[in-house]
C-alpha cells in the first residue's frame, strides 16, 4: 500500500510561491493498476516524481508499505529507487547508440552485467514482441517499439512499482492501447503495482485505482464508474 498523506509541493522562485500539489491525500493498493488523472498543469506529474523518490514534499509524507520516504537517507532513498521502482517516461530516454537489448540493461552497467540478467532482457523483449528487434538501435525502432523497450528495462530489475508518466504521450491509438495492455499484463502476472499518469480516461477499466487530480488537489480516489 503507498500512502500519501497531506502531501504539498511548493515551488520557490524569488519571494513567489507556486503549489503544485495542496495538502494531497489518496491511497495506491499494493499490486493495482492505478491512473493518476487530470488535466495538464494539474500536478499529477509532480505526485508521479514524488512517489519515486525523485523530488521530495513540501510538507505531508508519503508511505510505501509502510515506510517514508521522508524518513529514509539519501543513500536509503538511492537504493530505493534503484532497487524498487521502475521508470518509464513519455520520451522513451533510450540511449541513440546502443541496440534495444544494451538499452534494457543500462541500468547493470555500473555493477557488471551477469548472464542471467542479459537472459532475462532478451526473454522481456520477446515477451513484449520485440525479440527480431533486439540488435536494432532507437533510431531504427517505432515509438511503440521504443516504448516497450523502455518498458522492458523497467521491468528488467523485477521493481515492487513501476511508475509511468504519460508513456503513451507520443503514440498513436493503436500503439497506446498495446503498451497500456503490456503493463497490465506484468501487473497481473508479477503482481506489480503500477502507476500510469494520464490525462486520457478512455484508457480506464474497471478494477483500476484512479486518483483524480484538478489545480493541485486530489479531488477522487477510487475506482471508474461501471
């Protein structure tokens, strides 16, 4: 379970302030398929970044099964977000000169590559229908292509959640409709809880966590209607 629990972001620039989030207050189950949905400007990005560990509250805390981030030490929260939690983002963020299989395990490179990890990268770009394209570099992939290499390199590590900011932000209908039916699959399978930022509702099912969010207030956590 993630709680956030009155949660502001102030942004400071010179004597004016800027909230993007005010005193939010919502819950995340743990294993669900959760949208964060609103419109842009709304701050649905911001509490994205904050679960993640990649910027910090104002004021409020934000727990993750049971932990705060806010409690935790910068090396803690390092490790928790290369340990814990996956990325994937509207731009892909590949690397230009390396093949989809070396983009997946970037995020290996620092400590070492083992055998079993570059097994089990080329088995996720199979399972996501990319195991002919697997030598081939961004340049020479589709943007659904791109995103589910992406995707792959979140999963790669096995996170507890994977957080998505608008990933199907720069894709066609079809496109989104396939990579939104990726990450529901590996949230099924691996029990994963995710959390895609959107502002496009047609994307919701029933059984989804959806966290509305208008001018920086969390206005309805729940399930879609029907």
């Amino acid at each position: 379970m993630i709680d956030v629990d009155h949660v502001s972001k102030i942004h400071r620039r010179g004597q004016l302030e800027v909230a993007a989030l005010r005193e939010c207050t919502c819950q995340i189950p743990a294993g669900s398929f959760t949208f964060i949905l609103g419109p842009s400007g709304s701050g649905k990005s911001t509490l994205l970044y904050l679960l993640g560990g990649l910027d910090e509250p104002t004021s409020g805390e934000i727990r993750i099964a049971g932990r705060s981030l806010q409690s935790m030490s910068t090396r803690e929260r390092d490790r928790f977000r290369r340990n814990d939690v996956g990325f994937v983002f509207q731009n892909f963020n590949l690397l230009a000169n390396l093949t989809a299989l070396d983009n997946v395990l970037v995020p290996f490179l620092p400590q070492g590559i083992t055998t079993q990890q570059r097994k089990r990268a080329r088995d996720l770009l199979d399972r996501l229908g990319l195991g002919a394209r697997r030598d081939h570099t961004p340049n020479e992939l589709s943007g659904g292509e791109q995103q589910r290499v992406a995707i792959a390199r979140a999963l790669l590590k096995q996170p507890q959640l994977i957080l998505a900011d608008e990933p199907t932000g720069e894709l066609d209908t079809e496109n989104s409709a396939a990579i939104l039916g990726d990450l529901r699959q590996m949230c099924q399978e691996h029990k994963t809880t995710i959390v895609v930022v959107t502002h496009e509702q047609e994307h919701l099912r029933p059984g989804d966590t959806v966290i509305r969010i208008r001018d920086g207030h969390v206005v309805g956590n729940g399930q879609p209607p029907g």
